[in-house]
C-alpha cells in the first residue's frame, strides 16, 4: 500500500517596520545567550509526467 502526504511550500517576506510586521524589541532586556544556528541541507525533488502534465496545470 502507498502512502502519500499532500505538501504545499510558501515563501514569505516579512512586512515594512511599522506595518505589523516585526515587532520592536527596544527595551526588551539583556540577551541571555546567543549561539550558531546549525547549518541544514534541504533537498526538494518534484516529480511530473513525461508530458508535463502537473506543470500545465499548476499543481
């Protein structure tokens, strides 16, 4: 039996300042630590129909 997961990718980019976007941090108070974000490789692999038919109708 195939299981199948339906996934939908959004890209987002954050608002102007003062638009509701980020919010203002002044004042907020010391930063107890800061450290590296670990680096991640992400793979995305798209599969079609020879004759393209997904792309035709973007799905």
């Amino acid at each position: 039996m195939t299981q199948s997961k339906h996934e939908t990718e959004r890209k987002y980019e954050p608002a102007t300042r003062g638009t509701g976007g980020l919010p203002d941090l002044t004042g907020v108070g010391p930063v107890a630590s800061v450290t590296e974000a670990a680096s991640e490789k992400l793979d995305a692999v798209y599969h079609d129909t020879e004759d393209l038919r997904l792309v035709a109708t973007s799905a």
